[in-house]
C-alpha cells in the first residue's frame, strides 16, 4: 500500500512533512501520533510511513503492543534490536548492554552512537500505543524530552475513543499523569476520519474488485462511516461484483460479517450483553431499559456503556447508539436466532410497560412471530395507522401483515384483510384485488362472504373495473342464494351493485336491476336501511320530480352516530340535500368525519369527504374555500382518475370549473391536461358529463363554439341516463347563455324555456334561477330586463350567492344601457359584494368595468356645467400624463392570429421577442408546462412548426 492511499492524502503530507523536519537536523524529537477508530487505517499508514521512511535513508524501527503481560521495557528493546540489526521483523532480540529485563539506556546509547551511522535519522513506530508497557511509554517520554545525538521522528499511533477524533486517549492509559498520556498530549495529532464517499469507490475497487456507482457508494459510506475495514467486511461477500443497493443492504442485515472478532473479542460479558441489548431496541436506546433487557443493574450497565465506547462500538453520547449501523447490524448477527426473538419479545414487553410509542413496540413484535397476545394485536394495529398517517403506507401494510399471522376471529381477520386492501388500493391495486379474492373464496360464514364481496367489488369500481365488480356481486349473490331469517344481505348486495352501475358505463348500467325493483323495497333498519334511502334519494334527484321525498330519504340515508357509515354514503346523502337546495343542512352533516368509518390519511375516504365539502361550498358560491378544500387532496385526486376512479372525475371537474371562475384558467387547463380529460373522446359515462361542463367553462372564453359543443355532449350523456333534473348538472342553462352571447337566440331561448320548466317542476330556487337567467339573456329590452329582476329575486331566496352576483351583474349592465343610472349601481354594488366574498375574480372586474363609468355620469350629473370637460385634474410637479396602451404590433397583420386566444397571443408575442419558456412562464407567473401547451396549440392554429416561423407571421400582411 503506497503512502498517499486513497483518501489519506492529507495525512500522508502532514508525515511527508514530519520526515522532512527530521532530515533536516538535529533537535527536539519530532512527535507524532495518528489517532483514528479500529480499521480506520492507521497501522497500515504507519507501515507506508516507515517504508518511505527507509528508502529515504533513515533507520526505521516498528513495534506493535502486545497487551498486558510484557515485560518491562520489552517495547524498547524490540526497537534497539531492530535498530542493532537491521532486522525489520520486529520480534525481541536479546541486548548484550542489559539484561533482558533492565535499562534500556547502554543499549540505545550503543546503537545512536558515534560510527558511520551516527548522523543517520532514526525513525520510531510504535502501532496501539494504548496496549504497550508503562515501562517503555516513560522511556519514551523521557526520549522525547532531550535532545537526541541522532535526528529523531517519533510516530504513535492511537484508538480514539469516544465521539470524535479529539477525544481523551484509552484508560488503558491510565489516569491523565501516566506516561502514556503525557506522550500523547504533547504530540502532534493527525486525525483519520472515515473516507469520503468520492474515495468510497476507489477503495472497493483497490481492495475488493468492486465496483461501486454514486448511489452505492453513498450507501456503503452511510453503512460503514468511511470505516475501511467495515467497508471491506461489507463489500466482501461481493467481490468481483457491483452490488445493488438492496444487495448491500441485505448483506448488512443479515449480519454474516468478516471481523466482527476484532470488535467484539475483548469484551466481557455485561458489555457484550449490553451491547446485544442496545443492538436490538435500535439506536436512541435509554440507559435504564437496555440495562433491564441485559438483566444488569444500571451501575453494571454505566461500566459496561464505559467499555463499550473505549472499544469504539458505542458513540459517546446518550441515548445509547452505535457508531456506525454495520457495527449494529454485526452485533445483532452474532446472537442466536432464538435468543434474539426472546430479546425482541422482552423488549416490547418492556417498552409496552414504559408506554413507549405504538411504533417502537410494533418494531419488536415483526421480529418475534406471533404472539397470540390481545396487547400485540392491538399495538401492531395502533402502529400501522400511525404509520399511514405519516405517509408510510408500504411499513403500515407490513404492520397488517403481522397482524394476520396472529390468531384472530373471523370478523377481526376481516377487518384486517379490509384495512390492509384498502392500503394495497393505493400503493398497489392488483395486490389489493388478490387479496380479498383469495379470502372471499376461502371465506363460508353468509356475513364474511359478503363483506369480503362488498371490499373488492369498491376495489374493483375504483380502477374502473365496474364490469368486474358486478360481476363479483353477482357470485357472491348466487353463493349465498336463499339466506333464512336474514334478506339483507342479498339486498345490501343488490345495492352495491346498483350505486356501482350509476358509476359505470351506460351500457352496463341498463343491465342493472330496474330501480323500481329496489327503492319499492319496504324501509329498512342498519347499514342496509341507509343505503336503501340513499339510492332512492338519488333516484329521486335523477327523476326532478319529488323535492321533498328526495330530501327525506337522503337525511335517512345519512350516517348516525359515530363510525357507523362510509364516505360514499355520506357522499350520496348530501350531494341529494345539495340538489333539493338543503345546502345549509349538507354543510352541517359534511363537517361530522366521525361519522365515517375508516378514514385515514391518503386513503379515498379522505378524498371522498374534501369532496363533499368542496360541493357544499361551491354550491354556496365560496369559490375561494371550494379550491382551498379540493387543492391539498389534488395529486391523490389525478393519480385515482389515472387508475379510473369514476368519482375522482368528478372531483377534478370541479376543481378545474372552480379555477375557471375564479380566473386561473390557465391552471384549469392544465389540470384538465394532466388528468387527461381534455381528450376529444371520453368514456359515456356519468362522470364524463362533469368533465364535459369544467371543459366548457375552461373554454368559454376562448372557443365558445367548443364549449357549446361539450355542454350539448354532457346533455345527451345525461339524458341517456335518464337525468332531466337541472340541479345535477344546468347544461342548457349554461349552453344557452353561449349561445345568447354568439346571437343565437332562438336555439338559446329553446335551450332556456325546456330547463326552466323541469326546474319548476323540481323547485328549488337555484334551478329556477339560473334557468331565468339563461332565458332572459334570450330577450331583448325591458323583457330582458323584467326576466332579469325576477331572477335576481328568486335567487335571493338561494344560497348560490355566486349565481345571485351573475344575475345581478346582468341586470345592472342592462339597466345601465337602458339609463336607469341609480338602480344599476345599487345592483352592481351588491353584485360587486357578492363576487369578492365569492373570490370570483373575473365577474368582480367585468362589474367593475361596467360600474366606472355610471360614478363618471354621477359626478358630471353632480358638477356645474362643462365644469368636468373645461377643467382637467391638476397633476403634482413631475407626474407624467400616462400614454394610451398601444396595441401589440403585429397583432391583425396575419389572417389567423384573430383566431387565437388573449393568452396565446400574449405568449406568442413573448416567444418572439426571444424569451424562453421558463422566462415568460415566470413574467406570466404560470407553470412551464402551461407556456408549452399554449405555444403548441397556438402552433397548431397558425399552422407553422415553430419559434423560426414567428417572425413570418407578425410580419405577414
């Protein structure tokens, strides 16, 4: 091994320097000592040091300590007779000056003194200073006190012991008057800290033909702290090779360790108890519980901790924790398979009696098998909620899984099972499908099976495998065939299957049970009951014909008490209260998540539940709290609509209608791209029909004729599905109003005139409303006007204040037109109001717009005459007039840029002034990906193939 080895290139300069000095003259002894951890190196920089050393021309002597035991002086005598006879073995060799046993001092006066090698330097190395005799560590001291007849270097080397590098030498050494740690105190320090993981690689593959890439190299200095000979005691397994990270990580977790002698060989036993004990609570362990589950007193455990960190395996800091992880990993591979699980099962017990975390004992219990204790049960379960709410859902499924191997009853087996798929539904769904399929056909108890139908049939709806969920709730309904004493379980069943078709595409929807065939069924009590009343709420809203009963059946549908409903219930219940325009009594039952069981973080349930409140609060008008409800849960809410979640569609269509309205349409846009619902094609199903309607408020601005087109697709979805109800979803309404804007009236009037009469059929104000609304904007003068003022009041009675400041928006611009000045600021004022409590940012600036100039008419109304037109404002010394805003140039020089949305045009003229993408994103402050869709579709439009071509565009005539 050279002197400048890899990592060491520091160290080896700084003795480079030390060999220097002693070259150079006579005087002080040089002293140094190379301090640094077992294996860290330093023997094996000593012997680099003394080779160099005799090639330069000095006479090198090396010895080692042996321990206790030598005879006095035996460490100095095996140093003069290497000297005497240029031996470099250095074993003992007998000094004819002394006797074996006695001064050292003829001796080394024979060797140093006048002759042919008199002026020749000498060179000392003395290996694991701590474990040489008292005797020679005062003769050195004594050495390097005077002033030598020879140039002399003296090098030491040193196990550091404690937490770092500087820390106090061995009490091997004795108390701090001792020749040994005089020595050392007055010696020059070279630290060896751990390798860097640059040199991580270089040393595997210098020392154990391993390679090792960036990742793995990091790995291993994690595992090791730079420690050569740990690195080497991990990488040996694989030499010749290039370890994944996995295999690393097995290899330290298995503990079959080369060397794990020379860290553990010197202890006694209640240190090696304790370190086994430390090993296995994992690091941060308390003093006084490792000294318990090493059946040591905590004096005992004080003395063997002092060992421990004199042998470099424990830091030197409290709570309790190994230096490096392999030292940990090697310690737990030295105990007995069967001693380490009773260590494991003590130790739960242990920290389970200190009430310790539900986490810290579930460690223990997946290390011991089953135990068949309720306390375990309880805690491995306590353990995996707290895990999945942290965010770590594949170690909660590990803590289920542990779960199962105990011995449970049939319904807490199903319990388990049920939690543990719908982890699996989000991490891995096809698991989650295996394992309730394997239980339902193990399964024979009526009650079990079903569930366990119930479970997979939710799995299955919710990676949009609908046809598959009703086909496991159709064999799950033959099993069963006939139950005596009991019908629920078939209807809960049927239930499922029917709340599953409503989801589903249409086409299996018609081979769903008529609905007459359930909602006749007679009043139920229990789960059953619930879901019976909410699918005849729902039925009732898709009918538009019975507010009322609607309203009952969902507020029997609701969850009562605690843990006792789902979140698709609930979803159900109030989304039927929202449509019989309940509002206020949906936002009371919302807020009541203890209602429904189940919930946790990142699951559905929780999505489900943001949700409906979202819905209740944009049925409120509150766009604002609506996108701060639906905005955390967004990226759970685009990777279900990626596995084909039906609902999940639905909750990304509202929360991209609900940035529309608030005038983040680009952000819209590309939550609609991201979800992949911009596509032309989407599937015929009743979730689409959402999609369809966030598309074309995201499109009413920019391309009405799209936004016509999806709001009719929407129509002819709904109306397939049998939907007439306005209060699902008023399309005609809002296509109407489109095509009121683009001059057709008569098909906006037709559109109109067909949902105002199912919305008085149904007759809840918000319906009735907006369909006055869409039909007032059909007509012409003071028609539009009388329509207009009848609609404002009957929403007035609603709670949709963001429909309330639309309508009255529109009358104060209309009557504005028709010179009505006071009455159209008091509505505009109002409308003003109503859109900033909405966080409706566009109406709040159309209103604006509209209300300027009415105050400009008050003020000239109020000032004497041609006094506003004769007078111009006096402006303050240095203000300048502002100019009029020019208009981009360039902006009609080519046929088809009229074509083109504000946004597009605005980027496009951003694009070729020579700013990149990431630049205009940030003067537009939106996402680069937005910039990106925007060129292409403006690309598109322009027909050009890119940034080259702009300039033949805006200079096209």
């Amino acid at each position: 091994m050279a002197l400048g080895e890899i990592g060491r290139r520091s160290e080896t300069a700084r003795l480079r320097a030390v060999l220097e000095r002693c070259r150079r003259g006579r005087g002080a002894a040089a002293l140094v000592v190379v301090r640094g951890e077992p294996g860290a190196g330093k023997s094996a920089l000593l012997d680099a040091f003394g080779a160099e050393a005799s090639a330069g021309g000095c006479r090198v002597a090396a010895v080692r300590g042996t321990g206790a035991g030598e005879r006095p002086y035996a460490a100095v005598h095996r140093l003069i007779a290497q000297l005497r006879s240029g031996s470099e073995d250095g074993r003992f060799a007998a000094d004819p000056h002394c006797a074996p046993d006695g001064d050292p001092g003829p001796g080394w006066a024979a060797v140093v003194g006048a002759g042919a090698e008199a002026d020749v330097p000498v060179v000392l190395c003395v290996d694991d200073v701590a474990r040489v005799d008292s005797w020679s560590l005062r003769w050195l001291l004594d050495l390097s006190r005077t002033v030598p007849p020879v140039p002399l270097a003296l090098v030491l080397t040193d196990r550091t012991c404690g937490a770092g590098a500087r820390a106090v030498a061995a009490p091997a050494l004795g108390s701090s008057h001792a020749p040994g740690c005089v020595l050392l105190t007055g010696a020059e320090s070279i630290d060896l800290a751990g390798l860097r993981t640059e040199d991580l690689a270089a040393a595997a593959a210098a020392r154990c033909r391993v390679v090792l890439d960036a990742r793995t190299a990091a790995l291993c200095g994690d595992l090791t702290g730079g420690n050569p000979a740990l690195l080497h005691a991990l990488l040996a397994p694989h030499s010749d090779r290039a370890p994944t990270e996995d295999a690393l990580r097995a290899t330290a977790a298995s503990g079959a360790l080369t060397g794990a002698d020379r860290w553990l060989a010197a202890l006694g036993a209640p240190a090696l108890a304790l370190a086994r004990a430390v090993a296995v609570l994992g690091g941060g362990a308390e003093v006084a519980v490792s000294a318990e589950l090493a059946h040591l007193t905590v004096e005992e455990a004080l003395a063997a901790v002092d060992q421990l960190v004199d042998a470099c395996l424990l830091a030197n800091r409290t709570p309790l924790a190994f230096r490096h992880p392999l030292l940990e990993a090697m310690v737990l591979g030295s105990i007995a398979a069967g001693t380490r699980t009773a260590l494991h099962l003590r130790a739960a017990a242990l920290l389970r009696d200190r009430q310790a975390e539900a986490t810290s004992v579930a460690h223990h219990l997946l290390a011991t098998g089953p135990v068949g204790e309720e306390w375990a049960k309880r805690c491995l379960r306590l353990a995996a909620r707290q895990l999945e709410r942290e965010g770590r859902p594949h170690d909660a499924a590990r803590y289920r899984r542990c779960v199962l191997r105990e011995p449970l009853r049939p319904q807490e087996k199903l319990a388990i099972r049920r939690e543990l798929a719908e982890l699996y539904a989000v991490i891995d769904p096809e698991r989650a499908v295996h394992l309730l399929d394997t239980a339902r056909c193990e399964s024979h108890p009526p009650g079990i099976v079903v569930e366990y139908a119930l479970a997979l049939a939710a799995v299955l709806d919710g990676c949009g495998r609908s046809e598959d969920a009703v086909t496991v709730l159709d064999d799950a309904a033959a099993r069963l065939g006939r139950t005596p004493r009991d019908g629920s379980w078939q209807l809960r069943l049927r239930l499922h299957k029917a709340f599953i078709c409503r989801r589903a595409p249409l086409w299996l929807a018609r081979a769903a049970d008529p609905p007459g065939t359930l909602t006749c069924q007679a009043p139920r009590k229990g789960v059953a009951g619930r879901e019976l009343a909410a699918l005849r709420a729902v039925h009732a809203v898709d009918a538009g014909a019975d507010r009322e009963a609607a309203a009952r059946y969902a507020r029997q549908g609701l969850p009562r008490g605690e843990g006792c409903g789902s979140a698709t219930l609930l979803w159900h219940a109030c989304g039927a209260l929202v449509a019989a325009g309940e509002v206020a009594e949906a936002w009371t039952h919302c807020g009541r998540g203890r209602q429904v069981s189940g919930v946790r973080a990142g699951r559905w349930d929780q999505v489900t539940l943001a949700l409906v409140r979202a819905t209740v609060l944009r049925a409120r008008g509150d766009l604002h709290a609506a996108d701060a409800t639906l905005t955390p849960v967004a990226d759970r809410l685009l990777s279900f609509v990626s596995a084909g979640h039906p609902l999940a569609v639905v909750g990304v269509s509202a929360l991209a209608e609900v940035r529309a309205l608030r005038g983040a349409t680009d952000s819209a846009r590309s939550l609609l791209a991201e979800s992949r619902l911009d596509r032309h094609r989407l599937p015929w199903r009743r979730d689409s029909a959402y999609a369809l309607a966030a598309r074309a408020a995201v499109h009413e601005s920019d391309d009405p004729g799209r936004a016509v087109e999806d709001l009719l697709a929407a129509g002819r979805l709904l109306d397939e599905a049998g939907v007439r109800n306005p209060a699902v979803l008023p399309w005609r309404s809002r296509a109407a109003r489109i095509l009121a804007a683009c001059g057709e009236r008569a098909e906006a009037a037709a559109l109109a005139r067909a949902e105002l009469a199912d919305a008085r059929r149904w007759g809840t104000p918000e319906s009735i409303g907006t369909a006055l609304h869409a039909l007032a904007l059909s007509e012409t003068g003071e028609r539009r006007i009388g329509v207009l003022t009848e609609a404002s009041r009957t929403l007035a009675r609603s709670a949709d204040r963001m429909q309330h400041a639309v309508v009255q928006a529109a009358l104060g611009t209309e009557l504005a037109a028709d010179g009505r000045a006071e009455a159209a600021r008091a509505e505009l004022r109002s409308a003003l109001q109503l859109a900033h409590a909405c966080g409706a940012d566009p109406l709040a600036h159309r209103v604006q717009r509209t209300l300027g100039p009415l105050r400009a008419r008050c003020l000239a109304a109020c000032a004497p005459s041609g006094a506003l037109a004769a007078t111009p404002r006096a402006r303050p010394a240095g203000e300048v007039a502002p100019a009029a805003t020019p208009e981009p140039p360039g902006h009609a020089a080519h046929p088809l840029l009229d074509s083109l949305t504000p946004q597009e045009r605005k980027i496009l003229h951003l694009a070729r002034d020579g700013y990149s993408n990431r630049d205009i994103a940030g003067r537009l402050f939106v996402a680069v990906r937005t910039v990106e869709f925007h060129l292409s579709g403006a690309y598109r439009k322009l027909g050009i193939a890119g940034r080259r071509q702009l300039a033949e565009v805006f200079s096209a005539g």
